[in-house]
C-alpha cells in the first residue's frame, strides 16, 4: 500500500502545503489496499462510546440509539446495537470513526503521510451507502489527505474566505461573516486509489453517489505561530523583568508595555529560542509502532533479520542535517556513521535491513545490525514486517 504522491516533498511543501489543493490519481494499488472486510473490523475495534465515533443522519444521531451498555463479568462494556446501524445506514447515514490507532492498514497510510509532509496525523474514516451527504459545505481546521479506499465520492471544493483557520475557527460559527464563495475551485470525482490534498480553510462538500462509499481522512498538525506564542509565555515570560512590574493605570504602565513588547519581541525573534520551540514540539510527540515482542523482547534473539524494514520513529527529521534526532521523547546525537545511516533511511523509508548494509559496504556489518537493533530496541527506528 504504497502511496506514489507523484511529486517531490520538496516541490509539495513549496507549492501546495497551505497553499493549495492537490488531486493525485491512482496514487496506489486499490487492489493491494483494501476491503470492506478490513473496514468493518476498523469499525468493530473502535470505542464506539467515545465522541470520536459518531453516525450522522439529519444531523447527530444520539449514542444511546445505536450503542449499549452492559456488563461483562463485572465490567461495564459497550458496544454496537448492529440492527440499529444497519438501519441507518440502508436509510442514508454516514458511520464516522475518529483518531483510529493501532489499525496496521490505517497506520501504513498515515505513516507515509507525516513523512511526506513531516507533520504529526490523526486518522479517521468515513463509511456511507447512500447519497446524502455527511455534512454541509465546509471547511477545516487542518490540513487533509483524503484517501478512497472503495466506491467513489464527488468533492466540489471552493477557496478560502477565511485564511488559515484554527481548530477554534469552525466555519459553522464563521460562516456568516466569512461565506463560502458561490464559484467551485474544482468538481471532481475521487475514485478508488485517488488522494487529495486539502489545505485547512477551503471549503468542501464531500457527496456520496448512490453507492457503497469508504475513505480515510488523514489530518497532519504542524506547530503554528500560536503555539509558538503560547509556548514563550508559559515558558519564558516571567523571566522578563517589564513582565513582572506592578500594574496601576494605563497611564503610568504605559512605559512598562513597551518595554515588555520590546523584550517579548526580541525573545521570539531569537533562533535559539525558536529551536528550543520546536525541539520541545516534536520531543512531545509519539508515534506507535507495532509491538515486536518475539524479535527486541526476546532474550535469545541478538540481530534483526535481513527482510524486516526499517523506518524513523519520528515525524518531522529537519534535525537530521544538525546531526541530531528526536524521536519518541528521545534525542540522539548522531555520530558521522549513525548520520550516514539515519539520512539513508529517512531518504527511503521501510528499507529492509539487507539492502541497508548492501548500501553500505564500508561499514562494519556487525556494528552496524547492533546499532540498528539498539535503534529499535528504544522505539527510535519502527520495524515493517510484510
């Protein structure tokens, strides 16, 4: 389930992160890819009483109407009342499942995403069988990958009336002042193995035909300016001395606001600072990798295999060409051998362990599998089993 996004990182992130959308054609294998086998037991595994797993039809349906509670030897369970789903779904309803984890097809295709875009995803799926459509025109709060796994969807999307929106910016709330324009940006239809790309803010209005319809949603979430803000002031503001004066009136403070945004202003502008930010941003993000229990829990087991795959436990490796990595709350300093073999491996993610030393001949072979099975030993490197 290989994405081809048919376009370089380098020319996506100048051209169309943020920017612009970006439809990309028979981007992998449908075949390869998925089922509806595969979808019900995504939906099966998910909290279904959770917010994060909703059924729309005419709006909310209430969670009691297709969820029940009981016990099971002592503990209070839920799960689906499935006659009660299958109705509304015959009747039109769109099943919605948010924040998926631990689901190996779903994380494969996320995965390939926040290395594409060196963002942090969250993922979520879509299921429907009719043609009314899941919500009205609208637009996110984050950017999108929009992935059609079975059936087909016809997207007609509008440009932004309100730049840049934050998750506090829900274009329900905002929609009065800030309406969608009336001239569609473009009218297509995603069909199985398609992907678009939608920066946040553009306006969309995803319609099912009159078909069985299944796509993943995959958001990615960059840091933002305001996080940048936020972070300063918890961080570092106290230690400001205009920040700490007495207040009284305007009058009389008015010298002390100006120094404070002089000092303010020189303490964001500074690029240590503005490191430390973004060190701190992707030291606090995670990413689960499958569990291999029989391979860096075993005892008996000292090497990797030659065939398992090997890629970084981390979304955004700008550190790299710094000679560092942060990868699950952990930085490594990379030493010129480490670097060599961290760069080759961001440079071509899921490469298996043999052709890695084939790459590298130069190298001691044993140091080399020693350090790549300690790399994943700590949840720095994430191993692919096909």
């Amino acid at each position: 389930m290989v994405i081809d996004f048919n376009i370089s990182k380098a020319h996506f992130i100048d051209q169309y992160q943020g920017k612009k959308p970006l439809l990309i054609k028979n981007a992998f294998d449908v075949s390869q890819a998925f089922s509806w086998a595969d979808a019900n037991q995504i939906i099966e595994r998910s909290s279904v009483d959770s917010d994060d797993f909703k059924i729309l039809h005419n709006g909310l349906v209430p969670k009691h109407e297709y969820v029940e509670a009981y016990y099971d030897v002592g503990m209070v369970r839920h799960r689906l009342i499935k006659s009660a789903v299958y109705e509304r779904m015959k009747n039109g309803a769109t099943l919605i499942a948010n924040k998926i984890v631990n689901e190996p097809k779903v994380h494969a295709f996320a995965r390939q995403v926040a290395q594409f875009t060196g963002r942090q995803t969250v993922s979520s799926a879509y299921a429907a069988f009719g043609r009314q459509a899941s919500f009205q025109t609208h637009w996110d709060t984050r950017d999108i990958f929009s992935i059609q796994l079975l059936g087909r969807k016809r997207w007609i999307v509008y440009e932004p009336s309100f730049n840049d929106p934050l998750y506090m910016q829900q274009s329900k709330d905002l929609e009065q002042d800030y309406p969608c324009p009336a001239e569609a940006y473009m009218d297509f239809i995603l069909a199985p193995g398609d992907v678009l790309y939608l920066p946040r803010g553009w306006w969309h209005n995803p319609l099912p035909f009159e078909e069985e319809t299944f796509h993943l949603s995959i958001g990615t979430f960059p840091a933002h300016a305001l996080d940048y803000l936020q972070w300063s002031v918890q961080q570092q503001l106290p230690t400001l001395a205009a920040a700490r004066k007495a207040m009284r009136t305007f009058e009389h403070d008015r010298e002390t606001l100006s120094q404070l945004v002089t000092q303010f202003a020189e303490l964001i502008t500074d690029p240590a600072h503005y490191e430390r930010f973004m060190d701190a941003f992707d030291a606090a993000q995670r990413v689960e990798t499958p569990l291999a229990i029989d391979l860096l829990g075993n005892a008996s087991v000292k090497q990797l295999p030659d065939h398992v795959g090997l890629q970084l436990s981390a979304n955004c490796t700008l550190s790299i060409a710094q000679n560092y990595l942060i990868a699950n709350g952990t930085r490594i300093t990379l030493d010129p051998q480490a670097l060599l073999l961290v760069s080759t491996i961001e440079q071509s993610p899921g490469i298996r362990l043999g052709e890695l030393l084939a790459r590298r001949p130069d190298l001691d072979s044993a140091k080399l599998r020693d350090l790549m099975f300690e790399l994943c030993h700590q949840d720095i490197l994430e191993l692919i089993r096909s």
